[in-house]
C-alpha cells in the first residue's frame, strides 16, 4: 500500500488490529510516498471517520500465471495445512465466485465452519451469513417453484417462460404474502417436512444448523467484532436463526455502534428513534445518525438531512440538508422516501419489501 493523501486531511485511516476488539487497534501514520508490505494474514483494514483518503493498492502474486489468470492458488497450498486465515481466503472466493474460483455455497461453508472452529472470527460471522444465504436460496427456490405450480394450474395457456418472467421479480415476502392471499399452502411452513420443497432446504443447510450458525456468530460478538455484534443485534431484531429480543438485539446494536460500525450506528440511532427494545430517546438518535452520517453511511446521510429540511431537533437549514441527501443519492439510494414510515417498518422487524406490487401477482394466483 503506497501512500498518497496527506493524514492530516483526514481521520481515521491504515490500522492494524490483533484481536477482534476495537481496544487493539493502532493506527498507523502514512505519508505520501510511505509503503507498507504485508502478507494477506495480517490483521488490518481501513476505516476514514471524516476527509478523503486516497493510497495506491499493489498485490504481489507468486507467479506469471496466478496473475494472468486471476487465481490464488498460494490458499489452497495452506489451507491444507489447516491454516485459518487460508481456510477462510479460500472460503470467501468460493462465497463470491472470485479469484479464479466458481461460486459454490456449499464448499464455502465447510471452509468457513472450518476456520471457524479454529477460532477465526471473520470466519465465524462469515459461517452464519453464508448459511444464511443458503436457506434463503432454497427458500426462494421452494416458494418459487410452488407459485410456478399453481399460475401454471390456474393459467394453462401461459408458457412455461412467461410463468418464470412473472415469478422471478417478487421477493420471497411478495411470494409467502400472494400465497398465503390465495389460499395456498407455504412450501417452507410447519407441517411441510415430507414435501420436497422442504427437503431442499434441508439438503442446503446440512451444514448448517440455527444452533451452530449462531453460536458461531455469538463467539466472534463476544470476543469484541463489530461487524458480528451488529449482525446479530440484526438477527435478534428480526428473530433470524435465534429467538427475537429487542433487548439484547439494542445492546449488541450499541456495542457495534461504539466500536465504530457504521451501520449499527445508524440502526441503533433508529432503534432510540424508535423506542425499539431501548428506552425512546430521539435526541441521542440525531446523534448517532450524525455520527454514521459523518463516517459516509447513505442511509444515515438521508436521514439527518430530511431532519435538517425539516428543522427536527437540529436547527433548520435547508444548505445542510440538502448536501447530506446530495451524498446519500450518490450513494444510489433514493432520497424522496418518507424516512421515518419506512425506519419504523424495518425496525419493527417486518420483512421490507412486504406488500409492494402484491396487486400484480395477486392477479395470476
């Protein structure tokens, strides 16, 4: 890594970090023109609070041939070894389909479960979200081919190809949400064991289970991530693979936020908004959303600047909020949504995406 900005024109910046805790973290000061050399087990990253950084990345490979063909055979080698931070390399390009490697969820996970019962705390909040990935893939693919059935037995003079154009646009809440208005069974739900909608996503979770993923996930929080103690707040908020309790979900959240997570700063920003397993307290929420804001979350972004158009516990100021939705669309997000309606949804813990364009499929089942 080649330094290029000046680090008195940002904060934050390089830092190496020994255990999963924000405690051990150090950062390191770079010059421009300062290099840093280091293997790809070094425990580091990157995180700017406020400025811009720019430094130049180089990736040094071991051969002509792992560098024209975009491949990392050196994680293979030591991942026989047992070596975590391999394991997990590895696991992650299988997770992703990069490096040379086709996607498969499936070697992914056992190389994830692999460095994470090495101890490997990446790997350990990798393991929970590639099984999570996993059920929602078969449960797709369940109520997917459930819907297909019945549009196809109630509309046999659509083609097999218009039946899957309409099918393939809904998410899996329009799908249970059309079903379940239409009379029809959920493939995915109590009593369904024998179906073979059911056996796929066992057959997709057999390495996998509610109690290992979230223990896995609960390791890597304990041990002070921050990334896995937002995820599992996530998780506790919506009761995914672990019982719901808005209680423990707000103080996992308020862990991550503290430890400089940016999205757990905001999600716990609307969980005080909110009143949300936390006492409601709005004022300390514009606070966490300035402070997610600052760090370059869009969704934080949005919401304080629909609070500064409005003049909502910060003084009115049309200039301010106009600039934090400028950066939020930036980002790609949509800034003329009614925050506040949707937040309240999603920390509600209701699927988002419920009800939207019910109407159209609605009219085929």
């Amino acid at each position: 890594m080649l330094g290029i900005s000046d680090p008195d024109g940002y904060e934050g910046g390089f830092y190496l970090q020994s255990t999963p805790s924000l405690a051990s973290r150090r950062l390191v000061r770079t010059n421009p023109g300062d290099l840093v050399v280091h293997s790809f087990d070094l425990p580091h990253g990157v995180h700017v609070l406020s400025g811009i950084r720019y430094s130049l990345l180089l990736f040094a490979k071991p051969s002509k041939r792992s560098v024209r063909e975009g491949t990392t055979p050196w994680y293979s080698t030591i991942a026989t070894l047992g070596d975590p931070d391999a394991l997990y390399n590895k696991a992650g390009d299988y997770w992703r389909g990069r490096n040379g490697r086709a996607p498969d969820l499936l070697k992914a996970i056992q190389l994830f479960k692999q460095s994470a019962e090495a101890g490997h705390d990446f790997a350990q909040t990798s393991f929970y979200l590639a099984c999570r990935d996993s059920a929602q893939e078969a449960e797709a693919a369940a109520l997917r081919k459930k819907v297909r059935g019945v549009i196809r037995s109630r509309s046999p003079k659509k083609s097999g190809k218009e039946v899957k154009a309409i099918v393939e646009q809904f998410s899996v809440s329009d799908l249970r949400k059309a079903l379940s208005e239409a009379g029809e069974a959920d493939p995915t739900g109590p009593g369904t064991e024998g179906n073979p909608a059911s056996a796929l996503i066992l057959r997709a979770m057999r390495n996998c289970s509610s109690i290992s993923a979230a223990y896995f996930l609960n390791q890597a929080a304990a041990a002070g991530q921050a990334r896995a103690q937002k995820i599992l707040g996530d998780a506790l908020l919506r009761g995914e693979h672990i019982e719901k309790d808005k209680i423990w979900a707000s103080r996992w959240m308020r862990m991550a936020a503290e430890s400089l997570e940016v999205e757990g700063a905001y999600t716990f920003g609307e969980m005080l908004w909110h009143g949300a397993g936390v006492a409601k307290d709005r004022q300390e929420a514009v606070r966490w959303f300035k402070r997610s804001a600052k760090a370059g979350w869009p969704r934080a972004q949005r919401r304080i600047g629909k609070l500064f158009l409005k003049g909502t516990l910060v003084p009115k100021d049309a200039k301010k909020g106009k600039l934090w939705l400028s950066r939020a669309a930036r980002a790609g997000l949509d800034v003329d949504v009614e925050e506040e309606e949707e937040e309240e949804e999603e920390v509600s813990a209701d699927a988002p995406g419920v009800g939207r364009k019910i109407h159209w499929i609605r009219a085929e089942l």
